[in-house]
C-alpha cells in the first residue's frame, strides 16, 4: 500500500541506510543500560535532516518515515567510560541493518526575525537536494554517533520493504521531539511524547504543534542562546585576519 | 510494542489472580536466611503467642527439610530500596524496627501511627499498632530469640473473621496501596508508559530475578556519571513513570521469572510469554522438537492418530514434521485466539545493581510458533534416545537443543561451576535465539566450530576413555548444523536417509569412513570390544587429507576383509569407489561439513542392511518352521 502523501513545495525525501542503530529508550537509558525503540525518533530523523543541512532560518518537519528493512535487534556488551575514569560495564541493544526512507519539508523559523533577509526559499531548497546527493554536511548517525549512517536521494515510497502489506504496528507511547527555546519562543526545555503507529511500514508524523498537548511535559528553564553582532559572533567583512588574506591574495 | 505497556497491560488483564500473590507494594521475604517469627495477636492489641517459620534446611539427602516459604510485606519505595539508613516497612518489618527502643523503633511506629490512623486501616492494622505501641515485642518474643534482621510478621485472631494470618488477606495489601497512593497522590506528572498523569514513582523494585537480587531495571541514582547529565540536571528531568505502572510491569516481570518458566544461565533469564495472560502455553523456545512436543499435548485436541504417536515412543518419527504440522493445524490453535501477542524477554546484568533487557520481541502468536516450526524443521536430524523400559536407543527425528548445540560448538562446561562456560553460553543462547525468532543465519563459525569438534572423536572421553554414544550425539547435533547450513547458504535440504547417486566429493569420502568403521567395529564386537577403530582413530586426519588417510585406513581394514568375505561394509567400499569422479577421488584437499553427514548416512545404511538381512533370515526361519509344522 502506497501512502499518497502531501508532498510540500520544498519538500525533500532522502534513504538513510545504517549497519546499527540506537534509538534509546528513554526509561532504560538513565540507568546506564541502552535499549533501542524499535523505529526512529522524530527527533532522531529531525538530528539527520540537520546534518544533512541547516540553517537557523528554517526549521526541519519531518513528514514521514518508510522503514524498509525487517527490524532486528542485536545487544553488545560495551565498557563506557566513567567520568571519573576507569569503565563501567554495560548492554546495549542496538537496530541491526537498518534502511529507512524520509519525507520532509521546512518552513520558517518565526521567532529569528533577525534572519528575514535569508529567507530564499528556492535557494535553501536547491542547496538541500544538493546536500542529500553528496551523502549530507556533516556526519550522519542513527541516534548515537557510534552508529554511522548513510544518505542518498531516492524516491519516497518507491520500491519494496519487508513491512509493505504488513499491516498496522502500535508501538504505544514513546518519545517524539523536544521542544527547544529557539522555535517555541518560550524560555523553557519540554519534551513530548507520542503514540507511534505504523501502516505497510510507513510512519507519519503530525506537526508538532498538532501533536496531543496533554502528552507534552516541561521539563525545565531553558534561555536561548542570543548571537550579538561583535559580542559573541563577527561578519565576515569585518574580520582583520580575513581580509588581510585577501589583500596578500589580491597583490 | 513497548515492553513496559505490556507489563503493565498483563497485570491488569491478570489483576485478581495476580493481585494476591503478587499484590503491589510489597516485596517477598523468605525464610531461607533465617527464621521468620509470627507474633499472634486479638483483635484488641493483646499478646497471645508467638510461632515461628522455621529456617530452610538441607537434610541428609541435599532436600529442603522444611518448608520453603514466600511471604509478600508490603512497602514503601524508600523502604523497599533500604541499605543501611533508617527506612521502615509499614507494618511487617525486622526485629530491629520493633523492639521497642532505638531510633528505628520510633521511625517505624510513627510511620505505623498515620497509617492506622489513616481512613484506609482495617482492624488488623489497628490492632498490630495498638499492641507494638506498647513496647512489649522484646518480652513476648524471649522464646523464639530472633536477631536483629529476623523478620516479623503479624497474626491477628478476630472472632469472626476467617483471615487470621494477615498477610495472606488481600484487603490488607489493598488497604496499605489506597493508603500509599493516597499520599503520593500530589506528585503528579506524566507517564511515559501509559500517557496518563499518575503519582511518580522515587524509586523502582528491585528483587526481579533471583539471580541479581539487588539488580533493578530502572535505576535513576546515578548522579556522577554521563547517562544523563548534561542536557537533565536529574534524573526526574530525563523520564517519568508512574509509581503503580512501574510497581505492575515490575511484579508481573517478577511473576513470570519465580513460575520458572524461562530458561536460567548465571544471571542471564529467557522468558517468553502470551502478553495478557498468565497461562504457560507456548512452546520453550530453546528445548528440543520432543520436549516441545510433550509440552504441547496438554494443549491438543487428540485425533485417533495422535493418540498412538503418544502412545509409543514411536521408532523414526519425525517429531519436527509432527510439530509443524500441529502448530499450524487444527488442535493448537482451535484452544486459543488467534490474534494475541507473544513476547520473548531476555534480561542480564552486566554488573551488581543493573538488570538489562537485551533482547526483546514482540511477535504475533502465529508468528512465534512458525518461528519455532520452522527452526525446528531447517535443523533436525536423527536423534536418539534410551528408552528405559525398552532398553535399547530408540530413533526419532528432531531438533537438538540449544544446549546441546551450544556443547557441540565449544564443548562441555568443565565443571560445576565453571564461569567462563556460562559467559559463552550466554552469548550462545542469545545469538541462537534470534537465529529463531529473528531469522537471523546461522553464525558460520558455530558451524565450523562444530563440524571440527566432531573430527576429532577422541576428544570426546568419560573417564579417560573414547565414549560412542557421547561422539553419536555430538555427532547428530552437528549433523543437524550442517543441514541447517546447506540449507540457508546454498539453498539446498539435505535428506536425513542416504543418498545412493550422490557423487559430491565430500559425501562420498564421508560414505567411505563410514564404510570402513562399520567393518571395522563389526569384527572389534566379537574380538576386542575396548578397541577403537581405524576410522575413528584417523578421523582427524582423515579430515584434512583423505586421499592420503584413506590409503592408511584401508590398510588397517585387511585383516578384517578377509574374515569378511561378502559383507555390506565390504561391498559399501566397493560401490562407492566407482561412484566417485577420477580426478575428486585423488584430490587430496581437507574436507567440509558434508562429510559427517555421509559418514552418518552409511552408517545408517549398513546398520539397516544388516538388520534387513536378520529379517529376511528370520522370515525364512519362521517359514520353515511352519512348513515343518505343516508337515506334521
């Protein structure tokens, strides 16, 4: 069953493969002792479309995820490092061999008034589609940084996946994204939770604000980090060092 | 599919069964340490006598002399997660806390006080603080003499009612959590299991499996390491439960482990189970095809047929074909839903303090049994088993055990006790387990780990001597490995009888082994029984250079071919040799695991030529005998 989905104006889609995964669980994790869910992370997805490219003018929306591999788990044991020295010893359940396709779009970041002159939206689009052929920026990772990913375009819902007439999997209530400072305005650090449902391998994923409010905690303050021009940050035009290369390079 | 929903879910489906044994709130005490003293009270506070539970004690012959017994005392999550601070239980608690004076004296009686005071005590509560209120548990108990950490439970005769030993009465344990969320009611936060706001749980059980007694599964304590400090100051930033979601799954995680249904390897615990209800119905993953097969015929609508499968112990039946086809057939599933969801749960603790899920599934009832059908029927080979009343091997077709499979890969443990054994075989066990629920290959080294143990059959001793039967099983169980190889690499299914065309290389110098130690062992029964036979002896050898092994063999064999003349074995050699290829037969190149199977399929054939031959000379005895009969 192919998912017929509202594909945005600047909508991206991407397949992101990975030999492991770790999407921690959240109520095991703080023991020490990681266990991964069995799909993605809104927030997981989100930190892979931000690697791939980003910019503080807009903010990723992850539509969708097509989970085309069989899910499989393997645990290993590790000895993470206290931070005191010496080690710990621990298991961690990581995804095996995992594939997934991503549909996504992004829209403004309303509260960067500062950056309005930047919103091109055709420009950060192309640049988008030219990051996901070149595999993304920056490194890419499947929830903890050991886990290396993999991303080239593609065509979302194209193709077969194990879980294409599988039906509908209720993954019950897990987490879904945070809720930073930066795109909500308000000066506090909340997560939400979501309840995860996949049809025929797809995932869809409501607007964060259209997400169940009762299921959204605040966890603490949080202050967003201000940039002041000559305080914390330089222009370009402006940086002695930078233009004393130019002119070596000019003469 | 969230292994905390379906806890939490199971318990509530189970609540009034579980509700008893299992009630939340408490934790279980036993009388294995050391007595448990019972003070038996009226209904008023007075003293009346005091008993005891006596200590668990091993009798001559290694068995429990008395009676082991679990008693549930309810508890508060500071008291449950106590060490070495001062953290009362409600109501049944050590003698230290009751013996009247001392700073936990006061502790415990003040915390007794609110609750008996509270809207939510019975009378047995009532009566339990009016009578330790007054200080005399030190003189009551001068007989009974227990120590400090004796534990101390409460009886109390109320004419009337019939629940004289309190803790065995559910009203109290229900009277005790109505009280305790009661006060915990304002801490109210959001669930991450359920969704809902619920009274957060400080603290979670520990105590879920035996083995890692002080192990739990969600620790939050960790205020000086990096699992999650950084973006959480603590650790009531990083998630939230609910206290009575954390004490269910918890208990029923408890339940499942203590029923002893799962498989126990130092503290590693393998668990499957029918998400939603406590009946033990599913298959044992990790037994052999027979065992599965005896388990499941509580569960069997019995036709004619199947009545005489359990009848006899059926020589050369194909309990993996029996068991495929009765999963999937009428008698198993017509005794139950269909669309019910199994889990299987494998927990560990890689250090004191911390239990780990490190492997969970959560599969569709019919998913799971065709899992198992399906392993069982890619991995069996003939097994077999001494039939006592028989007295002899009798044959039959299955899967070996994990176990056993784990023993053909890196041997037997060699002792007791023997730690680094049950490291391997933990990992072992949890690799296998996804080879069967996540269809995951079978890992190649294990393959060739076993194919090489079995080449080397003198390695395989009881008292310093070559055991048969213990090299036959090995044998069997890497007989079965090997299938399972072909199966899934090159796509091909192995037959468990000989095949009499089959010219590959390997097969047929594995024919040849076999040939020429069935000649051998047939001439050693009648002469020199201790004696082990050329082809065992050379095996090894044989294995990695069998042009050069066979000439040696071969030699060895001539003093039993002449007193052999038309002998299967004999004939077998003969026969094989023009079936093989020229330039095969000369290549001298090490062999791979087909070559245990066609060593077992000879020995198969001539064991059955053989026994095909005594028929027939039987036969003819038998009718001639009725021909003389006849004639008179």
């Amino acid at each position: 069953m192919r998912l017929q989905m509202n594909k945005k104006r600047n909508s991206v889609e991407f397949k992101i493969t990975g030999r492991y995964a770790l999407f921690s669980d959240p109520i095991t994790r703080v023991g020490g002792e990681k266990f991964s869910y069995q799909v993605p992370t809104y927030q997981a997805l989100k930190g892979i479309l931000e690697s791939i490219y980003w910019k503080p003018t807009f903010i990723w929306y992850v539509d969708a995820v097509r989970v085309i591999n069989k899910i499989q788990t393997e645990s290993k044991g590790v000895k993470p490092i206290k931070m005191n020295g010496g080690n710990d010893l621990s298991y961690y359940t990581y995804l095996r061999d995992v594939e997934y396709q991503v549909l996504a779009h992004f829209e403004w970041n309303e509260f960067r008034k500062d950056l309005l002159p930047d919103r091109n939206e055709n420009k950060h689009h192309h640049i988008a589609k030219r990051c996901i052929e070149k595999g993304g920026r920056r490194d890419v990772f499947l929830g903890t940084r050991e886990c290396q990913g993999y991303v080239e375009p593609c065509d979302f819902g194209h193709g077969t996946g194990f879980y294409d007439c599988y039906g509908e999997i209720d993954f019950s209530i897990q987490f879904h994204s945070y809720d930073y400072p930066d795109s909500t305005g308000k000066d506090e650090l909340a997560i939400r939770l979501w309840r995860a449902k996949m049809k025929d391998g797809y995932i869809e994923f409501p607007l964060p604000k259209d997400c169940d409010p009762d299921l959204r905690r605040i966890i603490r303050d949080m202050t967003t980090k201000r940039f002041e021009v000559n305080q914390n940050f330089t222009l370009i035009d402006e940086d002695q060092s930078i233009l004393d290369l130019l002119t070596e390079e000019r003469s | 599919m969230s292994l905390w929903q379906d806890l939490a879910d199971s318990y509530d489906k189970n609540a009034d069964i579980l509700s008893s044994i299992y009630p939340i709130s408490t934790t279980t005490i036993s009388n294995n340490g050391d007595i448990i003293a019972t003070i038996i009270i009226d209904g008023e506070g007075n003293f009346l006598k005091a008993d005891k539970f006596e200590k668990v004690k091993k009798d001559k012959n290694g068995k429990d002399s008395t009676q082991p017994v679990q008693i549930c005392i309810p508890v508060t999550e500071k008291s449950m997660g106590r060490s070495s601070g001062i953290a009362p239980h409600p109501v049944f608690d050590q003698y230290e806390y009751l013996n009247g004076n001392g700073k936990k004296f006061e502790a415990y009686i003040s915390e007794l006080a609110k609750f008996a005071s509270s809207e939510f005590a019975t009378q047995q509560i009532k009566a339990i603080y009016k009578y330790v209120a007054k200080g005399t548990v030190k003189t009551d108990l001068e007989e009974i003499a227990p120590k400090d950490k004796t534990n101390i439970i409460f009886e109390v005769q109320i004419p009337g009612n019939l629940k004289g030993k309190v803790w065995e009465d559910k009203m109290f344990f229900e009277a005790w959590n109505n009280y305790y969320l009661n006060q915990i009611k304002n801490t109210k936060t959001l669930d991450y299991i359920t969704g809902n706001y619920l009274p957060i749980a400080s603290s979670h059980p520990k105590k879920i499996a035996n083995s890692s007694a002080n192990a739990k599964l969600i620790s939050d304590n960790d205020s000086t390491n990096f699992t999650f400090r950084g973006k959480f100051k603590d650790s009531t930033e990083a998630f939230s439960i609910s206290y009575e979601a954390s004490q269910k799954a918890h208990q029923f995680l408890r339940y499942l482990i203590n029923e002893k249904r799962g498989y126990y390897c130092g503290e590693q615990v393998i668990l499957s189970f029918t998400i939603g209800s406590i009946r033990n119905s599913l298959p044992p993953p990790l037994d052999d095809t027979k065992s599965i097969w005896d388990f499941l015929q509580e569960f069997q609508c019995k036709t004619e047929h199947e009545k005489q499968i359990n009848l006899r112990a059926e020589t050369g039946l194909d309990y993996a074909d029996a068991l495929k086809k009765s999963l999937g057939g009428f008698g198993y599933s017509k005794t139950m839903e269909q669309h019910i969801k199994t889990a299987v749960i494998v927990l560990d603790a890689a250090t004191t303090g911390r239990l780990s899920i490190t492997f969970y599934r959560e599969l569709d009832r019919n998913e799971y049994l065709e899992c198992v059908a399906d392993w069982h029927q890619t991995c069996k080979w003939n097994l077999q088993f001494w039939s006592n009343e028989n007295q002899k091997f009798v044959k039959y077709i299955s899967a070996p055990t994990i176990d056993k499979i784990i023993e053909s890969v890196y041997g037997k443990s060699r002792s007791n006790n023997d730690e680094s054994y049950i490291k391997i075989k933990k990992t072992a066990r949890e690799r296998l387990l996804r080879c069967i629920f996540d269809k995951a290959l079978l890992p190649v080294d294990y393959v060739t780990a076993a194919v090489r143990r079995a080449s080397n059959p003198l390695g395989i001793t009881t008292n310093g001597k070559f055991d048969r039967d213990g090299f036959n099983q090995l044998l069997a169980t890497t007989c079965a490995l090997v299938c399972k190889n072909y199966q899934q690499n090159k796509k091909e299914e192995l037959k468990l009888n000989i095949e009499l065309e089959r010219s590959d290389r390997d097969y047929l110098y594995g024919r040849l082994l076999g040939a020429a130690d069935k000649l051998e062992e047939r001439a050693l029964k009648e002469k020199d029984k201790g004696r082990i036979t050329a082809a065992i002896r050379h095996m090894q050898a044989f294995s990695q250079h069998p042009f050069r092994t066979w000439q040696t063999i071969h030699n060895c064999l001539t003093p039993y071919i002449q007193m052999f003349r038309g002998d299967f074995a004999l004939n077998e050699i003969q026969t094989i040799h023009k079936l093989f290829k020229p330039s095969d037969y000369k290549n001298d190149d090490p062999l791979n695991g087909l070559y245990l199977i066609g060593y077992y399929h000879e020995r198969a054939y001539i064991e059955h030529l053989i026994a095909e031959a005594k028929n027939k000379k039987q036969t003819i005895i038998n009718e001639e005998k009725e021909i003389e009969n006849v004639r008179q």
